[in-house]
C-alpha cells in the first residue's frame, strides 16, 4: 500500500489538473454607443503635422525650445509621477507574488533537540538503619533534517482568476501612471505658456505705462502754460498710476505661475527661476481623429475598463468558493541520535498527503460575497461607460473651443488695430486743441483693453490646444495604453 501512495497522488493531482476549469465568466469588454464622428468637428479639416509625435513630445507643437526642456523633466522630477510610478512598481509585485501560488511551496529545515528524564528510584536501608533512594537519569540528543513541499491544485481557477485580477489592476495601474504623467504636463505647458502670457502683458504695460507718462507730461505742460484744464493734468496721473498698479498686479500673478512650475518639477520655488523670453504664440492644428480611436488613447479610460476587468474575474474568485478546496503535502528527511548516523540509510523517513475542505453551511455568506462581487463589476461598468461619455464630452467642447476662438481672435486683432489707430487719432486732436483730454483718456483705455484682450485670446487658443491634445490622450500618434 506504501508503494503505490505516491503513484495515487501524483494521478490524483494530474486527473485534477486536466480537469481543471476556471470557475467564473470570462471578461467581454462592455459595449459602448460609439460615434461616427465628433458633432463639433463639423467641415474643420486641420493640417497634418508633418513629425511623428508621441505622447513624451507633444508640447513641442509649440516650438519653445526653454518649454521642451521644463516638460521632459516632468517625468523624472515630478512627485505626483513618482507617487503613480511607485504605486505602479507595487501592482507589478502584487502580481508576482499572486503567480507564485500557482507554483508549489517548498522548504528546508534541521535541527537538534537534546531531552532528558529520570527513572523512578527505590529504597536501601543500610546496616546502620538509614534508608538511601537510588535513580538513573538519561539524556538524548536527536538530530533531524528534512525537505518538504506544499501545493494548492487550482482544480476550480480560483487561483488563476486571483492572477487574472492582479493582472487587471497591474495594467489599470500603468494607465494611472500614463494618466498622472499626462496630467502632470499639461498642467505644466499651461503654466508655462500663462507665464510667457503674463510677460508678453507685463512688456505691453510698461510700453503703455511710458506712452501715458508721455501723455501726462503734455497735459501737465498744457495746464502750466495755462491752455488746458487741471482736469487734464489729473486725469492723465490717475490713469497713469492705475495702469501702474495693474502692471504691479502682473508681476505677482507672474510669481505664482514660476512657483507652480517649480513644484510641478519638484523644486522648491526658491530653488527655481525663470527669467523673461519672449511668447511664441504658435497655435497648433491638432487632428482630432475619429472617436473608436479614443479608447485606446485616454490612458483614464484604459484604467476604468482594466478595472472592470478585475471586477470580472473577482466574481469567478468569489464563485469558487462553493467548491472544495484540494492541497497536496510531501516530506522527506532524515532523524537519528548521532550527527553521524543522519544520513544513514536506517534514518530515512517520508511522507505524503492530501486533504480536502468543503464549506457545508455557511447561511448565505458565500451567495453574498458573490452578489458583492457581481454589484461591484456593474459599478466597474458603469464607471467605465461614464468615464468614456466624459471624454467624448471633452473632445466636444475643446473642438468647439477651438474654432470658436479661432474666430474670436480674428475680430479682437481687428478690434485691436482700429483701438491704436482711434486712440493716435484721439492723441493728436488734443494737441491741435480740438479734443478734451477726457476723449484722449477714453481711447486709450479702450486700446489697451483691446490689446490685453488680443494677448489673453492668443493663450485661450494655445490652452485650448493643450487641453485637446490631453482630451485625445496625449497626442494623435501616441501609443494604445496598456
């Protein structure tokens, strides 16, 4: 019977192994109403780039060379990226450490255990009439050493759906980390291009600021020589003063844009400076694409269907439950009194077994966790349709954006143009005498506000452009997400 112990076992753990299947459905992606096309795309058909762009270099669209070299440090410096890269690292252990159970367990172990007893003694009486009690003890020193192994057959896949799972949330996790990093950039090309914004104000009011001191200066030397009012020489300093102080207001606006670019690479903001440039204004044309491509672009939606995908397979995990559970367990080793003797062929000893464990009642704990697991795929669905409908939302109302502020640019430059013309023409009537200085001061407030409006569509069409190169994922040519 001995002899043919480990025969029966090895064809008892082959026959469950042959017949084993995984309990639980087998994931489908969900369906989803997918477009044709975008609704706010329309006839708006923007060039091709000429490059092939992935989702590392998008922002050079924007040809600013101190741009490229901030975002590619995004990446490696950013702690919001690090904390996604170390949650990343961990999801891929997870998934070593789930594999390994499918593998059996084996390990090694010796020692020397040294015992002692003493025997009961008994009673002489002596000549002299004392009595002496007598014993023996004894002491024993064993020596053993001994390898076993230990496996869990996966005869019903509540093991391979475990992996499964982790294998889900692994890639839900990659996504995550595409997803921050993503993230993470564009806030970056936004901050950077509102900064060269605000120098590109910050220019445009010290170059007014130096045209109403000129102006101040005529009206106060007209109220000098007694042909224009006080009124003149006031209004022409409260102007000027203001305009002042919104130019001081920019600097500080400039401030905490420089300082939000420095966390964003994990600098301290004293640590960090960057000094005035002047702004691009490069607006790229990005092809939108079609709306099937999305889902292989957003790297958020890439994580919510992986998501689902886990919830799938921890139902199969929750399922098998109802089955019995099947472990395997084997030893060989060696025990004997003497160090010598330990490997003799007399100190042999070895062991097999098997056992199974069956849940007989357990009052509806398993059919709960089951109808758990299965609420919580449809959560996973529900999550994932809605991320997915919030991304053809945004793609919408970037495409939207974008034409319609294209457009709105088009008139602020013309609104732009006929202000500075009105506001030179409004300047030299007031000193040929024939305009009050009110007229004078009027025009040109409404020539700034023009210009400051042009500089201000300028950067609502480049973050626009960020924001629909982060609504399609990264960029047109970026890689599926995992």
């Amino acid at each position: 019977m001995n002899r043919f112990a480990p025969k029966s076992l090895i064809a008892l753990a082959v026959a469950g192994l042959l017949g084993a299947c995984a309990i639980g459905p087998d994931y489908r992606r969900p369906d989803l109403p997918l477009p044709a096309a975008y609704k706010e795309a329309g006839d708006w058909q923007p060039a091709q780039p000429d490059d092939a762009l992935d989702r590392g270099s998008w922002w050079s669209l924007f040809e600013d060379p101190a741009l490229d070299a901030l975002a590619s440090q995004v990446v490696v410096s950013n702690q919001n990226v690090a904390a996604a890269q170390a949650a990343y690292a961990q999801a891929r252990a997870t998934v070593r450490e789930q594999r390994a159970s499918l593998f059996p367990s084996i390990d090694l172990s010796g020692g020397v255990t040294r015992s002692g007893s003493r025997s009961s003694g008994t009673t002489v009486v002596n000549t002299g009439g004392t009595s002496v009690t007598t014993g023996s003890s004894r002491i024993r020193t064993t020596y053993q050493a001994s390898i076993g192994a230990s496996w869990e057959p996966d005869v019903w896949g509540r093991l391979r759906r475990t992996v499964e799972s982790a294998n889900a949330n692994l890639q839900a996790s990659a996504a995550d980390l595409a997803s921050a990093t993503l993230s993470a950039q564009g806030e970056l090309v936004t901050n950077y291009l509102s900064l060269r914004e605000t120098d590109a104000e910050i220019a445009l009011l010290e170059k007014t600021v130096a045209g109403y001191e000129r102006a101040a200066t005529i009206a106060s030397n007209r109220y000098q020589v007694g042909v224009a009012p006080r009124s003149d020489m006031l209004g022409a300093q409260s102007q000027l003063y203001s305009t002042q102080a919104e130019l001081e207001g920019l600097q500080r606006t400039r401030a905490q844009l420089e300082h939000a670019i420095a966390v964003l690479l994990g600098k301290a903001p004293a640590d960090f400076s960057l000094a005035p440039a002047d702004w691009t204004g490069v607006v790229p044309q990005v092809p939108a694409g079609v709306p099937s491509t999305l889902l292989q672009r957003r790297p958020d939606i890439a994580a919510a269907e992986r998501a689902v995908a886990a919830a799938n397979a921890n139902i199969g995990v929750e399922q098998s439950a109802w089955f019995p559970s099947l472990s395997l367990r084997a030893s060989y080793g060696t025990a004997a009194s003497t160090l010598h003797d330990l490997f003799d062929a007399s100190a042999l000893v070895w062991s097999l077994g098997a056992s199974a464990a069956e849940t007989l009642l357990d009052f509806g704990g398993r059919s709960a966790r089951i109808a758990g697991a299965r609420a919580s795929y449809e959560q996973a669905v529900a999550n994932y349709r809605q991320t997915t409908l919030a991304a053809f939302q945004d793609v919408e109302d970037q495409l939207s954006a974008t034409q319609v502020l294209a457009r709105q640019y088009a008139l602020r430059e013309q609104a732009s143009a006929i202000a500075d013309e009105n506001e030179q023409v409004m300047l030299n009537q007031y000193r040929a005498g024939t305009v009050a200085f009110s007229d004078v001061i009027t025009a040109q407030a409404s020539a700034l506000s023009a210009r400051r409006a042009l500089v201000q569509a300028a950067l609502d069409r480049q973050t626009t452009a960020v924001a629909l190169i982060q609504a399609l994922g990264g960029g047109w040519q970026a890689p599926p997400s995992p």
